[in-house]
C-alpha cells in the first residue's frame, strides 16, 4: 500500500494502522523504543542486518507518521536521541495483545512439531 493510499479517510482503520507499521524494521523499532529513547548507534547494534540508510529511512518515516520524536543536541559530535512519541506509545498500547497473540501461535506451532 502506497504511504498516500495509507491516509485515505475512507480506508478501513486496520488497514490504515498495518500501513504505519508495514515493513521489515518498524514494529521491532517500536518495541525497542518503548523502553526509552535510543541513539541511531545503539538501534543498529541490535539489529543486525539493519542498514544505516534504511534505518535513517525508518525512523523518518515513522516521525512523519508521528511514532517518533527526533532530538538532536547541540553538542560535538552532533548526539541525536529517538523516543517514541505519545501516539508512538498508544500504538505499541494497541499491538500488545496482537503481539500476546503471535506468542500464543509460535508456542501452538513449536507443540505441533514432530520431535527428531
């Protein structure tokens, strides 16, 4: 779904809350996140694979969307914070029990696997 197709009034409102958070990277962001805000250094070191780009990427969208809030401090070298914004946290609120639910069918499948 297009970011633009996203901020139909008309589009069904689960649609519309996947299209804040569709992609690889931004729900695991937003659990990082909620523990306090986090410096672009330490977000990368805990997701491997995460490119700089695509992560500067990522939290630009995500404080468009207004999830993020960016601080950057007037100090050498340049120490820029992200924090989840109220909004941020309200969707993490929200996804909770989505995320109880994704737990509960790892577990069922682990059960349902053969032992070798």
């Amino acid at each position: 779904m297009t970011r633009s197709r996203a901020q139909d009034p008309n589009l069904c409102g689960v649609t519309a809350a996947i299209a804040v958070i569709d992609g690889k990277w931004k729900s695991i962001l937003l659990w990082l996140l909620e523990s306090g805000p986090r410096r672009p250094g330490e977000l990368r070191r805990q997701l491997p694979g995460l490119t700089e780009k695509v992560l500067t990427q990522t939290l630009r969208e995500m404080e468009a969307d207004g999830l993020v809030h960016r601080e950057v401090y007037d100090v050498l070298p340049l120490r820029t914070e992200y924090s989840l914004t109220g909004f941020g946290r309200e969707l993490s609120e929200a996804l909770a029990p989505l995320s109880d639910w994704g737990h509960r069918r790892l577990e069922k499948l682990a059960a349902s696997q053969p032992v070798s």
